[in-house]
C-alpha cells in the first residue's frame, strides 16, 4: 500500500465517518456544518509533492458569516455563493469576516 493509498483510506475509513457522527455533511475530502449565522467548511488538501512513500497533507479550517459574505459578494461578484475551505479567496477586509486555520500533517517516511 502506498502512503497516498493509506491517506485515502484514513480519510474514508476513519476521518469520514467519525465527522458525520459529528454532524458534519459531506465526502471525500469536503465537509461542512452550516448554522443560520455562518457557515464551517472542513478541507483536506494534498500535497502535489506527494510520493509513494509520503503522503503530505493540510487540513483547513474556514468559519465564515453568512451576512459578511454575502455583502462580500456584493462588492466581489466572482465569488462563489457558499466558500470552499479549500481555496484561498484574498484578503478579505473585514474583521471577522473569514477565520482560516491550516495545519499540515505527512503520513509514511
């Protein structure tokens, strides 16, 4: 088994369904909770330096207000109705608008 099958497999095996549990709606490497007041995207991002003994990988974290991003989109039509936790949007300017939070983990040598 490669490091790139094994990060699958835990995604599938372990990670998915312990988030569902949890409340969270999605699959592969997209989740989301979404509440009347924000909306919280979970992402998990790959390395494409990847190789068959490691599997580097980012897990990222995006809480954003539903009524700031919709103002958002107001002066920025380009962007999406609902954020992805995994695309980088720019810098947005309002305070406690988007929280963004990564952290990077390797599975194998």
């Amino acid at each position: 088994m490669t490091a790139q099958d094994a990060y699958n497999a835990v995604l599938r095996e372990v990670v998915a369904p312990a988030l569902r549990d949890m409340g969270l709606k999605g699959s592969g490497k997209l989740y989301r909770l979404d509440d009347e007041v924000c909306w919280a995207r979970l992402g998990f991002q790959s390395s494409v330096y990847n190789t068959a003994e490691r599997a580097k990988f980012t897990v990222n974290l995006l809480l954003v207000d539903k009524g700031a991003w919709t103002r958002s989109r107001e002066e920025r039509p380009h962007l999406p109705e609902t954020p992805s936790a995994n695309t980088y949007y720019g810098l947005l300017r309002r305070p406690g608008l988007v929280e963004t939070h990564r952290c990077s983990h390797a599975i194998g040598a």
